[in-house]
C-alpha cells in the first residue's frame, strides 16, 4: 500500500510503500525519524504508533524539537 | 489498543505502556504539572508572576495553566515576551504570543534588544565571531530578569521542559560546568541578591513531546518554527543523542534529571560560596559574577550603553 506523508519542518510531502496493515511506528522506521520527535497526525487526530495505516492514508509528521 | 481509562481512541502512550485518549491525557498533564507546582511551592498568595512566552508551544502551554492556577489562587499574571531580531523566525512566534495572549486576555510586554540595547541579534552576529545560543541566552536571561523586576514580579516562570533540563544538565558535565548545574532545578534565583526574580519552571517533569502534543491538542497557536541559529548548535545535537538513547532505553531523559536532583542540595551546598560571591555589574547595576555582568561584558565589545 501507499501512504503519502506530509513533513511539516521541510515542506515536503513523500510517497511511501508500506506492506499492508503497517503501522505509524513502520512509517516512521521507513522515514527513519525517531518517534520521539514527532506527533503524527491523519484527519487531524494524533496518531499513536501502533495506529495501523490504510491504503492512501494521508498523515502529517510534526517535529516537537525546537532546539536552540 | 484503547485509553485505559474509558476505552476510547488513544492519542499518547505513557511510559508504563498505558494509553490514554485526549481528555485524558489532557487531564494527566495538567495534573502532573500542577504536582509539580505544589511539590515545589512554586507559587504562593501574595506573589506576582511575570511569565515569559517566545511564542512556541513550551511557554505558552506554561503560561495557559498557571493563567487557570493563578486566577483561582488570585495571584496577577503577566506575559514578557524578548525580540532578539532573529529575521524569519521571532515575527511569526511574537504574531502567535499575541494573539494567544488576546485571546485569554493576559498583558503582554515586548521587549527588544534593538531597543534595549541598540542592535538586534541578528546585526550582532553579522560583526561578531560568537556562538548565537550564548549571545542570544545571556541577553535574554538578562531582559527576562530586568524585564520582570520592572514589571513587578516575585516569580518569574519559563517554559523549559524535561528534554531542555536533561540537555543542560549533560552539556554542564560535557564541558566541566558543574558548578552552573548548581543553579539548575525546578525552582532557581535563590541567590541572595535584591535584583534577581525566583525564576520557576512549571513543566520541568514533562517531554518535549508532551509539552507538543498538549499544544496540539488545545488548539494554541503555535507555529512550529525552528529559530535558524539551532542548526549545528551543540544543545540540539545533545538533544538528538537523547532523543536516540530515549528510544532505545525508554526514561532516560527522566532518569537523568531525577539523578541531578537527588544530588542538587549536596552541589548546592558545595558551590555555597560562589552563590556568596554574587555582585552587582558596576555598569548598570543587575547581578553580576565579576565586575561587569555577561551582558555588559556583551555589549563592552561593541561600546554600546544599554537603555
């Protein structure tokens, strides 16, 4: 299945291939972002890493790191 | 998986695996910050709180609930925001302190280096070979402090988390500062000088994450905007080493902070005489280490008197 995820702090929205039934936490390895750092979001409801995805799903990943 | 609480879908999984649905993990935050104000005696009748907001999610999670604390406590709040003049970054978050700060009606003072002491950061730095984050934090801290007194505050808040504190905490030790983490803790300033504000930081037993997702979920106007001097700078890359180890070793950042605490009144006790020491800057009169204080050593570089 395809999942496109948009990514706040760039800008950019990727297509990326998960295998069916994959989850937030599969997304994330797959974008190797460290689930620490992010809030994810679909429909605008916060996704907790176990949330299984669905075909065409479109989220959102937000980084919390504000640094400086 | 479903909120223990009430079944319904999760939005946060705590640490001990339990998750929780919005309302409740609302209501887990919110009580474990109050905790924290109460375990520490934060705040008390009769003070006056000046909180200081950026504009990011951090302070303005801060100031939202010692707002709903104080107003049940009588207690006066205040917000002060500092303009660094950072192009591209500070105009958005100062856009969203104001509107916040209209919207729950809670006044609100900017104060701006340009003004204050007659540049911005950002022509700062263009002349001057200096970190940033050690400009920009020793002048800041400087405004907060002065900014505060001025206003009339007995406590100053600031909205520094769980993952600031365990950062400074190990960047003290990377570079044999331990006696500064001397000054660290939920509740600091209690150096013994007229001019210093007790500064108290509500949300020191809470994620970054955390911080966010309440943000996120109370609909504040946040932009998650990262200041453009971050890049490179050694907190934040401490941040990401913590970030990796906390995902590998969940509580880390927490395991870290509740090791400094244990031995705080023991360093405390040890870097008494430097807390004796403290002075006052012969140029303008705030608290100062040496002769000059940070700010005025800052601004001695480039012959410029603060207003």
């Amino acid at each position: 299945m395809q999942v496109i995820a948009h990514i706040e702090r760039t800008k950019k929205t990727t297509k990326v291939e998960l295998p069916a039934k994959a989850t937030v936490k599969h997304l994330l390895e797959k974008l190797a972002v460290n689930p620490v750092t992010v809030l994810v979001t679909r429909d605008q409801k916060v996704l907790i890493e176990t949330q299984e995805l669905k075909d065409k799903d479109t989220v959102k990943i937000l980084s919390v790191v504000s640094g400086g | 998986m479903a909120c223990k609480k009430c079944q319904t879908e999760p939005v946060y999984v705590l640490q001990n695996h339990a998750p929780l649905c919005k309302q409740h993990y609302l209501h887990y935050f919110e009580k474990k910050v109050l905790k924290t104000i109460r375990t520490y005696k934060m705040l008390e009748k009769g003070d006056i709180l000046v909180s200081a907001l950026s504009g990011g999610k951090d302070s303005m999670t801060c100031l939202y609930l010692l707002h709903q604390y104080c107003q049940k406590q009588g207690i006066p709040v205040k917000a002060l925001a500092i303009d660094e003049g950072i192009e591209k970054y500070r105009e958005q978050t100062l856009k969203d302190a104001a509107t916040f700060c209209k919207t729950y009606k809670i006044p609100l003072t900017v104060l701006s280096f340009k003004k204050m002491f007659g540049f911005t950061l950002d022509s700062y730095l263009k002349d001057h070979k200096m970190n940033p984050c050690t400009a920009c934090g020793i002048s800041r801290r400087y405004l907060i402090n002065r900014g505060a007194r001025e206003l009339g505050a007995t406590k100053v808040a600031t909205g520094h988390n769980l993952d600031d504190e365990a950062q400074t905490l190990l960047m003290n030790q990377f570079k044999g500062n331990i006696s500064l983490s001397a000054k660290l803790g939920p509740m600091t300033g209690a150096l013994m000088h007229k001019q210093f504000v007790r500064r108290i930081k509500p949300l020191y037993f809470m994620t970054e994450k955390e911080v966010a997702l309440y943000a996120v979920l109370m609909e504040f106007p946040v932009t998650f905007v990262e200041c453009p001097n971050a890049e490179g700078a050694f907190r934040l890359q401490l941040g990401e080493v913590l970030n990796t180890w906390e995902q590998k070793y969940p509580g880390t950042k927490q395991g870290i902070v509740n090791s400094f605490l244990e031995i705080l009144p023991s360093l405390r006790e040890q870097f008494k005489s430097t807390k004796q020491a403290i002075g006052t800057c012969e140029s303008c009169g705030e608290p100062a280490a040496k002769t000059l204080c940070r700010t005025c050593e800052l601004l001695e570089k480039i012959k410029v008197k603060k207003k």
